[in-house]
C-alpha cells in the first residue's frame, strides 16, 4: 500500500477538493445548507496554502490554514479512522509554527467538536446561527502553536 503524503495543493486540484467537501457525509441532511454553491477554486487553492493528504495520487484529505484561522478541514467518508485528520492537523501546526503564528481559529462543524478536542483544541467560545445558510451556533476552538 502506497504511503500517504501531505503536500501542497495546486490548482488543478480545486475541482477535487470540491468533489471530496461535498460528498462529506457529515454534511448532509440538517447541514448540507452551509456547502450549497460552495466550491473550493483555483484562485483559493493559489491564494491560501492548501495542503492535501494524498495515497497513490488519490486526494484523501486536506486543509486550508488562511491567515491564522483553519478555514476548511476535510477527511474522505471512506479514509476517516485512518489517523489522516490527525496528521492533517499536525501539519497545519508545523505550517502555522513556520508562518510565526501564536494560534489558530477554528469555527468548527458541531459533529467535529470531539475530534477537535482530541487533537489539542481547546474551546474558546461559539459562533452564532447565521440563518438562513448557517441555522445553528458553532463552537469555537483555538489551537495553541507550539514554538518547537
């Protein structure tokens, strides 16, 4: 079995990436409002490091860190349980550890509050309900950047 990578996305990949968020089942039935007409482009891909989690060319995962807030973090339905989320985050705090940054932001799903806690997280808060395209509050979570 092939290893997985973690590298840079590129462009050419903002069609996959879309493909992979909304076929998330975690964002189906009372969720699937806040991913309607949402894509991830070439342009964001170009302007805010996206970074993919890959296994024989096959997108499993990826992040986008922009600024000092994690703004997407996704994991394939068929790959979660694999640790990839795990070192998706990893990653991203070694990018944000070379970027200078203190912490990072996350406004979370609510399903994935546990996961965020079990990677380090620490809640700091919620977000309110932005109706109609967001119905319910979202926790709020910072991770802390180690400096080594």
């Amino acid at each position: 079995m092939a290893e997985i990578e973690i590298v840079r996305a590129t462009p050419d990949q903002a069609g996959a990436l879309t493909a992979l968020m909304h076929a998330s089942s975690a964002y189906q039935g009372d969720y699937a409002s806040i991913l309607d007409g949402y894509a991830v482009t070439p342009e964001y891909v170009e302007a805010n490091p996206a970074h993919t989690a890959t296994r024989g060319g096959e997108v499993l995962g990826f992040y986008a860190l922009v600024g000092a807030e994690l703004d997407l973090l996704f994991v394939a339905d068929a790959a979660q349980g694999l640790g990839i989320g795990a070192r998706l985050i990893a990653h991203m705090l070694a990018e944000a550890r070379g970027r200078g940054l203190a912490s990072v932001r996350v406004v979370s799903h609510p399903p994935a509050s546990a996961f965020y806690l079990r990677m380090g997280a620490r809640r700091t808060g919620t977000v309110p309900a932005k109706p109609p395209k967001i119905r319910w509050d979202r926790p709020e979570f910072r991770f802390d950047v180690p400096t080594c």
